[in-house]
C-alpha cells in the first residue's frame, strides 16, 4: 500500500499526460506530491526529509517547466531525486553509526553490520544507474517513450531490485535460536 501511495503522483502524472499532455500532468504532479505531503502532515503531524525534498524538487522544477514551457526541467527531476538518495544513502555510511538502510529497516530485520553496508552500497549504485538511465531515455527518445519508461520502467527496476535485495537479505537474517523444534 506504502509502494502505491508512493507512487500515486507518478501514476497522475502518466494518466494525465496521456489524456492532455506533459503541462497539464506536470500540474498535476505539483498538485498531487504537494497533497502527498499535505495527508503525511495530517495524518502524522510531521513529515520526513526525503518527501520534503522531493516535493520541492517537483515544485521548483514542475514550476520551471511550467513558466518556462520546456519539459526538460521535469525530465531532470527523477535523475536529481535518484542522485541525491544515493548521496543521503552514501553519505549515511559515514554519518552516524547506522547505515540510512539499516536506520530505516533495522527495526524489522536483524543484519551483520556489514550487510547493512553492502545493501547500502548496492542501493546507492542502483540509484546512481536509475538517474543516468532516466537521462539516456529522456535525451534519447521521443518524450511518450519517456513517461512510459517514468512510471513503468523505474517502478519495474524498483520492483526487481527490491525483490534481489529481499533475496539476498534472507540468506544473512539472524535466526531466533530460541524457537521451539518440533519433534515428531
């Protein structure tokens, strides 16, 4: 459910362009992330950094696009939000004593400190690819190309990547050696 809400203004955004074109869905990605961030501060009386910054950007570049009448702006924005989760996930490495990863799912999963740092590093080269792959597509194809490859092809590498890094966490979780066997 956190995935779909997630992803909900980039999911406007294609429908929109769609349905009219990349001005109007580049307004509704503005007003849908600043109603993202509007429902996380009703419901939680605050708001993380990450959305923030990601609104923002949509806001400042969204608004570019808009006053300016030039898609580029927009076309940039998924590039600088993946290249700055790898410098928040990169530099969380040697900030503080926990990874950013392990900050945010450490609750939920026991890890070796370095695995924590191996996912990190894994996460922060994902990133990094994302953002270039999002400039080679948006660069070197028509823009109806692009917003399909925004909502598909990101969340689908999204997907897949996640889904290698559960993979690949499950052969390191510690396992309870409290639980009860079961003898027949």
């Amino acid at each position: 459910m956190k995935l779909l809400f997630d992803f909900l203004p980039i999911l406007l955004f294609f429908v929109a362009y769609k349905m009219a074109d990349i001005y109007v869905a580049t307004g509704i990605l503005i007003v849908a992330t600043l109603a993202q961030v509007g429902w996380l501060w009703l419901r939680q009386h605050r708001v993380e950094k990450l959305p923030l910054i990601t609104a923002g950007l949509v806001l400042v570049l969204g608004g570019a696009t808009l006053i300016l009448h030039d898609p580029i702006f927009v076309k940039w924005k998924p590039t600088i939000v993946n290249w700055l989760f790898a410098a928040a996930f990169l530099g969380s490495r040697f900030i503080g004593q926990k990874t950013l990863l392990e900050r945010m799912m450490g609750g939920q999963l026991e890890l070796p400190a370095q695995i924590w740092v191996k996912l990190t590093f894994a996460w922060v080269l994902f990133f990094c690819v994302l953002g270039a792959l999002n400039l080679y597509v948006a660069f070197s194809f028509d823009e109806n190309t692009w917003v399909n490859f925004k909502l598909f092809g990101m969340l689908g590498l999204t997907v897949l990547f996640v889904l290698a890094q559960a993979a690949y966490m499950s052969r390191h979780l510690k396992l309870d050696d409290e639980a009860p066997s079961k003898e027949s």
